[in-house]
C-alpha cells in the first residue's frame, strides 16, 4: 500500500511540475508580447458588447433578411487605424 501511495504523490509532483512549466511558458510568451510592442504605446484591450443577430441558416431565400440584421447590428468601419 505504501508503495502505491508513493507512486500517487510522484504523479501528482509531476503533474505539478508540468504545470509550473506550463504557467512558466505562457509568462515569457505575455513578456515577449509586450516587449515587442512599439516603445510609447499601450496594449489595447477592448470589450466588445455583444452582437444580438440570428445565425445565418442558409436558406438562401432568408440571406436578405439575416443579411440586413447583420448590417443593422454591425457598425460601418469608416475611420481608419492610426
């Protein structure tokens, strides 16, 4: 029984392990991120609210009528990114 018990905990140390080398990763991939980013600028985080539309069924005697409730929801993009 102590045996099994050992080979447990060596698991779950190497689950953690992993772990830690997974968190590890993802940290220097946001510091690489922003290390790349132009000196003097922000990294943007936008919240977008959400679309209310239907999904488009694909009967194409409905496109009209999604197509115009897409347009209607979805703002025209008429400025451009700086």
């Amino acid at each position: 029984m102590l045996k099994i018990e050992k080979q447990k905990t060596q698991i779950e140390h190497g689950k953690l392990q992993i772990e830690v080398e997974r968190l590890k990763k993802d940290k220097r991939k946001k510091t690489l991120h922003a290390a790349t980013a132009k000196p003097g600028t922000k990294l943007n985080t936008v919240k977008l609210p959400k679309l209310d539309f239907s999904k488009f069924s694909g009967q194409l005697l409905k496109w009209l009528e999604f197509w115009d409730s897409f347009d209607s929801a979805v703002p025209p993009m008429n400025h451009r990114a700086q």
